[in-house]
C-alpha cells in the first residue's frame, strides 16, 4: 500500500491542532496558578457555556439586540480579534439602524476618568497626554493599540464612551468590580433612556452569577424588566465541537440561549497564545519594577521602558513562528539563519527614534520609512534583518516572519533602479508577509476587489482626512489596477505594456498603503489556491521562491505569479 503525502487542508489542519494543544496547555498553567476567585469565576464562565447551541447570523443577532438595554460583549483582553470584534458588531448595528443612540462603557477605563475620555473624544486632549492622566498603563496592562480602534469608531460616528471601573480598577476584587459596574451601568442608562450601551468587559464577568446577576439586582428601579443580551467570543468549547481546525477563513455565530451568542472569529489557539505573550510581558515587567523606586513606575507604564523588556519575550515567539512557517512550506535554511534577527517594539515615537539612530541615513528613504509606518505601522529592514512593530501581535510577527523568509531566500538584492520595480517588490513581499499570516490564522481578512470597490464607493464625495482618507483613495487605486489587469489578461498573447504610472507614484503619497492592500490580495489568492482550491499541484513555497533571475524584472515577475494563479 503506497504513503500518499498529505493535502494543504490535511497539514493545516494539524498545524492548527498541534498549535492549539501547546498554546492552551500553557496558558492554563498560569491560570490555575493564580487566585482562588480568578479560577472561580473561569469555572463559573466555562459552566455557564450550554451544550446545545443553533448556528445563525450577524443580521440575526443585530436584530435581537435592538430589544435589548445593555449589551455584554466579553473582551479576551489580549487577544486584538475580541476587541476588533467588538467594534464590528457595535459598526453593524450603527449601519443597520442609522443610530447614534449608542453609548460604548468600557472596563478598560474608570468612571472617575470621565473627564478625560470626553477631552479626548473631542480633540481638546492629545493621546499621550490622554493615558497619563487615566494612567492608562498603570491601572489596565493591556496593549493600548488594541483598544484604540474603539475610540476611533466612537469619533467617527460622533457617540459617547463611558469607563466603567472602580476607582481602583484590577487592584479591586472581582466582585466589587463586577458590583460597580452594573451599578454604573444601571445609572447610565437611567440617565440616557433612550440609547442602547454596548459594554465591553471581561469575558469571566459574563456567567450568570457575575455581572448579569448584579445588573438583575438593580433592575427593579425600572418600570419594565431590563433586556440584558450577552455576546461571547471564541469559546473552545464550539470551536472543538464544530471541528474548525480547518480552512475556515470566515466568521461563524451561534445562538446559545435567549441573548446569548458566540462570535467565532478566529483559532482559539491565537486566543491562548496572546495571553501567553502577554503573561511573559507582565512578568518582565515584575521583575523590573522590583528595582525601581515608585516614581519611576509611571515611567514604566508609560512605555518608555516597557517597550525594551517585551522585546525579549518577542524574539522567542519570532523564532518558533518561523520555525513553524519553514515546516509547513517546505523552506530550508541553516537554522543559524533563523536566529539572525532583531525585533524592535514601541510606540511611533519610540521607532522614529530607533530610525534616527539605526536606520538608513539616507533623506528619502528615511522618510519613506516615516510613512510607511504610518500606514501600516509595521515595518521590516532587510539590511538590518530587524522588524519594527508599533502593535505586537501574532498576526504582526508571523507577517514580518514573512517578509523575514522572503528576504532571506532572495540574497541578492532586487532591482530598484525605477519606481514601479519598488512598488511590485512591495506587493509580492506583502503577499508573503500575508500568506504566513493566514496559514497562522486562518480566519485573517482583508479587503478583495468587491470590498474595496464597495469602500470607495460609500466613502466618495465625503470630506475625510487622515487614515480615513489614504484608505478611500488606496481603494480607488485598487480597484483601477485591478481592472486594468483583468482586462490585460483577459487576451492572451497580449503584451504587458507598463502599468499606470498614477498608480506607483501614488501609492509613495499614500504612505505605500496601496501596495501593501494589493500584496495581502496576492497572498489571499494563493492561500485560497493552494490551500482552499484546485491549484495544490503549486509548491507551498511558490510566492517565496518566484525565480526573479528568470525574468528582466520584477513587474514580469508579477505578472507570472498573476498568470499562474488566474
């Protein structure tokens, strides 16, 4: 009997299964190590999880939740999808209902701070000066970048954030958080009747017994019965029972009770590796703060320091995701090669400092530099082997893991004489940055033609500025480069002339953000290709190993990942 290999499906398949064991069996080490009351009130949350549960869809959910008061979607904290999601289902129901009658409270902040939310809300506070007067760091260890995008959709959609924690936040028990919060809650909406609170919070505080019994307790000083709905995310439980260790790449929702759902929006073992990341970043800082006094603290929580003990922690997690990344595509280099790099983490400000110490001395490329990390505040410098991040998460190392393999794979440099030779080694690298990703998790998005189009087309004839603006005109750059390609290879035989000169002359303006979309479009191609379609006869390492030294340069060489892959 003949040993056939096994399929792209099969390998990720186990790849997810193999991550998930490893990454779980960690993380719960570290919690059954903690507090009596923590491990408690996980059990409590596990048990209140139903057997039985019905799929069914965003649209369904959003419907329910207009009968409902409050709205208690439980935060994984570390984990970046909790938060982002979060703010997509809050995005959909403005969007269904045409409503600004929505009130965000976050636990991330306290009530006493309420002051300086509305200051930084409408623009009278700058964001760092915003942190240190919620002393953001010291009260809530969890990565502001993840928790930014709320207050973005909040200034977008001109709606009203309010913090819900005690005065001193994790330093209380979970108990009288759990009590503050619904009494706050109770007098937010007795003050705002007719506006519907979206409550982002702990996912622990969600079991019956937690927060919703309190929220019961003081119902009664209404004249009708509050309508509390609850919204879970990523529970292991139903990722395990529905077998999604697979190519799933889509969200799934399901209805566990009378408003009670679940959001499953990416591999559970993304969950348990953020907070594993994270427990090594707390217990740095641990260690660190035991040889200061307690005025340097604040110095500490701000990040001027906290940024350097992480990077420790994220040269490990860097290493076995490239390792990982190298099995499954099949790549071979001496293993020295995958010790030989650097990770810098920090805020914009920490890495234009690195830049000016570190980085290319040249004008131009300096502030290319500049500019890039505005637009994908991500970058990597092959010369340097040294990938920046200005928001770490796994997503964010296994893309720079990408472009890492690519670069060292490719030892002679590329052609770089014109732009448009810059701009399609932009998107190729891109794509691998994007692949390595989605094979880590395989729930990642981005944004396709019919998405950009869309985009564009709701966002034209707005008055935007700032990001907002780069992705409404990226988008319309998009979608012309994809028309004019698809008209081009429509006819075969037909010559490849240039591409539009707008549209790499634009994409520098734009902060590269163009380049940087069509390169995680190239990626979700061949990912859905390779792993998802009819084209598995590809290498898995094809994207990484394109022989450039068969063609003029790199636009033929686009042009034949393109042909290969229509």
């Amino acid at each position: 009997m003949g040993y056939s290999l096994p399929s792209p499906q099969q390998k990720l398949f186990s790849l997810q299964q193999d991550l998930y064991e490893q990454a779980y069996k960690r993380a719960q080490t570290s919690i059954w190590g903690s507090s009596r009351v923590l491990k408690d009130y996980f059990r409590r949350f596990e048990a209140d999880l139903p057997e039985h549960f019905d799929s069914t869809s965003a649209d369904a959910i959003i419907r329910d939740l207009r009968k409902k008061d409050i709205i208690l979607f439980g935060d994984f904290h570390t984990l970046q999808q909790s938060q982002r999601g979060f703010v997509r289902l809050v995005r959909s129901y403005i969007n269904k209902y045409k409503t600004k009658k929505i009130i965000l409270a976050l636990e991330a902040f306290r009530a006493r701070d309420q002051k300086y939310i509305n200051a930084y809300l409408s623009g009278d506070l700058e964001e760092d000066d915003f942190l240190k007067k919620t002393h953001y760091h010291l009260h809530w260890h969890f990565a502001w970048s993840n928790f930014r995008v709320i207050f973005d959709l909040a200034k977008t959609f001109d709606i009203k954030i309010m913090g819900i924690n005690s005065d001193r936040a994790g330093k209380d028990t979970l108990f009288k958080r759990d009590r503050f919060a619904a009494n706050t809650l109770v007098d937010i909406l007795g003050q705002n009747p007719d506006s519907k609170i979206f409550c982002l919070i702990g996912e622990f505080h969600l079991s019956k017994k937690h927060l919703p019994d309190f929220l019961t307790r003081r119902a009664p000083r209404f004249e009708r019965p509050l309508e509390i709905a609850r919204v879970v995310t990523n529970a292991d439980k139903y990722y395990l029972k529905l077998n999604l260790f697979a190519t799933r790449n889509t969200t799934d929702y399901l209805k566990l009770g009378d408003g009670y759902y679940c959001i499953l929006n990416c591999p559970p073992w993304l969950k348990w590796q953020s907070y594993n990341i994270w427990e090594e970043s707390q217990l740095a800082d641990d260690a660190l703060m035991e040889e200061l006094s307690y005025s340097e603290l604040e110095t500490v929580f701000e990040g001027e320091l906290k940024s350097q003990e992480i990077k420790y922690d994220m040269e490990s997690h860097f290493h076995n995701i490239l390792n990982v990344l190298c099995r499954f595509l099949n790549i071979s280099l001496p293993s020295s090669e995958l010790f030989n790099f650097n990770i810098f983490s920090g805020n914009r400000h920490d890495i234009e400092e690195y830049l000016k110490i570190f980085g290319p001395k040249q004008r131009k490329t300096f502030k290319q530099l500049q500019r890039e990390i505005d637009s994908k505040r991500n970058v990597y410098l092959p010369e340097k082997n040294t990938a920046l991040l200005t928001a770490v998460s796994i997503n964010s190392l296994a893309d720079m893991a990408g472009r890492f393999l690519y670069h060292k794979l490719h030892t002679q440099p590329p052609n770089l004489e014109t732009p448009y030779h810059s701009f399609y080694i932009r998107v190729i690298i891109g794509a691998c940055g994007f692949l390595s990703s989605k094979i880590l998790n395989p729930n990642r998005k981005c944004l396709g033609y019919q998405e950009q189009k869309k985009l564009y087309s709701e966002s034209q004839g707005k008055r935007l500025s700032g990001r907002a603006a780069i992705k409404r005109d990226a988008a319309k750059l998009f979608v012309k480069h994809e028309d004019w390609l698809i008209k081009k290879l429509s006819k075969k035989d037909t010559p490849f002339n240039r591409p539009i000169s707008q549209i790499y002359r634009d994409d520098e303006k734009l902060g590269f953000y163009l380049s940087h979309a069509l390169g995680k479009a190239l990626g979700l191609k061949f990912y859905q290709k390779f792993i998802q379609g009819d084209k598995t006869n590809l290498p898995p390492d094809f994207l990484f190993l394109i022989p450039t030294e068969e063609f003029s340069d790199l636009w033929e060489n686009f042009i034949f990942i393109t042909r290969t892959l229509k």
